[in-house]
C-alpha cells in the first residue's frame, strides 16, 4: 500500500508511555512500570510497543519506527477482519524495511475488532464488567497459538524490539499485554491502569470515525452510548479479567504454561528479559 507524507491530525497523546508515530494512533511503550518485588525493579523499556492498527501511518511515522529498532510486528487481526476494513477504505496491512510482519489472528475465521465482537456478545455494548469478561473469555480462549508466538520472541529474541497490534490496540493486544505484566509481577491496579490508556491514546477523530461505522450495525441500531462503551477501556474491566485469570487459569503463570504451552524455564527467561533493576518511570496515583 502506499504511505502517505504526512497525516492530520497527530496520532495522540505525546508524554511516555505513548510515542508519536505519524499516523498509527495509541502507539505506548509496554515499559516503565514498576513491579510488585523486588523494589526498585520494573519493567524494561523499549522492547515491547502497543498500537491500534497502522495502515495510516506516515513516512515519518515508519522512521520513527526504525529509529527504535523494531524488527517485528505482530497482527493478531483476522483475515476476514483485515478484508472488511480494507474494503472499507481502512485497515489494511502495511510492511516496510526492515521490520517482519507476522500474522498471528486470535481468532481465524471471526472478526475480533470491537464491532465482531459486539455481534457475538450483545451486553459488550452494556458498558458493565460482565460483557467485556465473556469477550476477553473467548480471547483467551482462541488465542493461545498467537499469544505463544509472542511470548516466545519475548523469551528467546530480547532484543529485537516488538509491536503488537490488532484493530483499537485494546481488546486482544489489551489481553496480552496484561498477561504479560501480570506475568512479570506488576500489580493488577497497574496493569489496569496501563490497559485504560487506550481511552486517551485513541485520538477523537478516530473514535468518531470508528463509532460512525458502529452505528451501521444492525446490533447497534440507535443505541450511540453502546457503540461508546465497545471502544472504552475502563480499569474495571481488566481488574474483573485480571481476577476471572487467577480463577479460571491460575493466574498468567497458570495460562502460559498450561494454555500457551511454554515451558518453566521459558517463562523464567521471559522474566529475566524483561525485568530490570531500574526505578519505574510510571506509577499509579
């Protein structure tokens, strides 16, 4: 696809976490933040990056992306999903230089984007705990294959720095990236807290668009302040995802093992990557 030069409005918020990369909204660094024990240990920075999808970004945007290294970009989109949007003048798939794409859908033959998953759970529009938990159910239940892969690249390839994406950057790029702080030890009101920056990383031009689009669904028919909740990212609903983990998976650790199938000493070395012995550069209020 071609790559435009420049791209109005800017991509979001510009203090850390997040990282303007022209065109490619919520685009945050995973590190920073502080974990439960040892003190003065966090999580590393610069190896792990969030993002909504990046079809739109610019030519800056993809220098901005070499100057920090990142060798891989993980899509965890489904084909049918990438084919709608695509039609729809939005949401394709971008490659450049220097940086692998790999295509690792949480769901293979369903739509995962926030709008796929409204069709298959009705009370995802509610707005309350309970149908963000039976949708993060089900992602956590189709996306062991694609979530190992990442893991894996955490555990054996450090230092190749990483993107993982889907469509909103929130729902199953949220999921992993909360198993994966979780995993690290990094207390659940954090990783709550790191998962609600999705709400300020999303830029207003994009939700309006996104919300726009929404209302054309059947599913969706005059009911606007539904079509908000799908695109929200409230710490209550990965604190309540966080707690169904611990009941249903044994915690990150349990899932890992047991669903995503990496070994104890895998998860060891996913952990020694990844922590560091430096103060947090984020902490909760």
């Amino acid at each position: 696809m071609s790559v435009p030069d420049s791209l109005s409005p800017a991509s979001g918020p510009t203090e850390a976490p997040f990282v303007v990369v022209a065109g490619i909204p919520n685009f945050r660094d995973l590190g920073g933040y502080p974990i439960k024990s040892p003190t003065n240990h966090s999580i590393r920075r610069e190896v792990i990056y969030r993002c909504a999808e990046p079809s739109r970004v610019t030519k800056d945007g993809i220098e901005t992306m070499q100057r920090l290294g990142i060798t891989h970009i993980y899509d965890l989109r489904s084909d049918q999903e990438i084919k709608r949007y695509e039609a729809a003048g939005r949401g394709g798939i971008v490659e450049w230089e220097g940086c692998e794409r790999v295509f690792v859908p949480v769901f293979q033959n369903q739509d995962g984007s926030p709008e796929g998953l409204a069709v298959r759970y009705r009370n995802y529009a509610a707005g309350n705990t309970e149908g963000f938990t039976k949708a993060y159910t089900d992602i956590l239940r189709s996306a062991p294959p694609s979530y190992r892969t990442i893991l894996l690249h955490l555990a054996y390839e450090p230092s190749k720095p990483l993107i993982v994406h889907c469509t909103a950057g929130k729902d199953r790029t949220g999921v992993i990236c909360a198993l994966v702080l979780s995993l690290c030890g990094v207390d659940d009101e954090v990783v709550a807290q790191e998962y609600s920056l999705t709400e300020v990383g999303l830029t207003t031009e994009w939700k309006e668009k996104v919300i726009q689009h929404l209302m054309k669904n059947p599913v969706l028919k005059d009911n606007e302040q539904g079509a908000w909740n799908l695109i929200s990212a409230k710490k209550a609903n990965m604190l309540a995802t966080l707690q169904l983990i611990r009941e249903e998976f044994g915690g990150a650790e349990g899932y890992v093992t047991e669903k995503c199938g990496l070994t104890k000493e895998e998860v060891e070395m996913v952990k020694s990557n990844l922590i560091v012995e430096k103060p947090a550069v984020h902490y909760i209020n």
